[in-house]
C-alpha cells in the first residue's frame, strides 16, 4: 500500500523540481529557500532566479526616472579635463557592475541568509526586507502572489445547479437569486441566541 502510494506521488510530483515556476517560488519563500535542492540542482534554480533577478532590475531601471542634469559651475581647462576623465574612467571601471552581476550578488546574499522558522508568514518577511534585496523582492512578490482561480464561480454554478431542480423548473429569476444568495451567505453567519 505504502510503496504505491509513493509510486502515485512520484507520477504527479516528480517533475516539479524541474518546472521554473514552483522552482523560483520555493526559492522566494524565506522558510524554504535552498532547503528542497541538492547540490546539483542548486547551481540550476540559482541561475533562474538570477536571470528573473536580472530581469526584474531591467523593469525597474527602465521604469524609473533619469537623474536630473546639474549645471556646469564653471569650465575646466584642457589640463583639468584630461586629468578628470582619467579619473573618473578609473573610478568607473572599478566600482561599475553589469544588471547580471548585481543580480547575482543579490541572490547568493539571500540565499545565505539563515532560514527563518517556518510559522512566520513569507509575505511578512518580505515586507521586512524588501529594502535588502529589492530585485529578489520583486521576483518574490510576482511568484509568491496568489493565483487568479475560478472557484468562486465554479461552486456558484455548482450551487445553482442544486437551486434549479426538476421540481423546481419554474422558479422565477429574482427568487432563485435569492435562494442562491441565502445559500451562499448563510453559513457565514453566526447564530448567538
């Protein structure tokens, strides 16, 4: 019994370390994080979340506003000149790094980070720490957000069909949106006598 229950898991469930979109959510999720991979597996969900990362940082630089110019207090002469563009191009080529490494600095942070108990709610943590790490906290907010369903209306189908019988077939409009909405709201109520 035991060894095909496993066997039923592993038909549904095999696969899912191989699908980017559990991958990256599991990875968003502060509790988890790095927790469900092996060390070979690990290097392949780092580089998805890396380029999500990558991609997330490309959205917000090209959302955000340019700086504004200042005004030029005075002119240099060409002595100065050279030697500020000297300069600044030695500055520039030290500290200047690609959306891809940033990106890639970033998650290897977050994924250092210890793991958080897992009653706390990731959302929250999220919240918290969004300053920290705001490229993954803008993939984390994307994967781990909930999904559009059509529950709701399926069971309102579902419950019309009950509402509707044979018995019932010439149930006026009005009174049948009526029977639905005590169907679905009475429950909700709390009867204290």
């Amino acid at each position: 019994m035991m060894m095909m229950m496993l066997c039923c898991a592993d038909e549904r469930f095999g696969s899912v370390t191989s699908e980017p979109l559990y991958v990256i959510a599991t990875l968003c999720d502060p509790r988890y994080r790095c927790r469900l991979f092996d060390a070979g597996k690990l290097q392949t969900v780092k580089s998805w979340l890396v380029e999500e990362a990558r991609k997330a940082g490309d959205a917000m630089a090209a959302t955000s506003s340019p700086p504004a110019k200042q005004p030029r207090l005075s002119t240099p002469n060409s002595r100065q000149t050279s030697v500020l563009g000297v300069l600044s191009g030695l500055l520039a080529s030290s500290s200047c790094q690609t959306p891809s490494s940033i990106a890639e600095t970033e998650v290897e942070r977050y994924l250092a980070q210890d793991p958080v108990p897992t009653t706390t709610c990731p959302l929250d943590w999220w919240r918290e720490n969004q300053s920290l790490f705001p490229l993954v906290a803008h993939v984390a907010r994307r994967y781990l957000s909930a999904p559009p369903t059509s529950v709701a209306s399926e069971r309102l189908f579902s419950a019309a069909g009950l509402v509707y019988t044979d018995r019932r077939n010439r149930l006026a409009p009005k009174r049948a949106d009526m029977l639905l909405f005590l169907k679905h709201n009475l429950p909700l109520i709390n009867y204290k006598y």
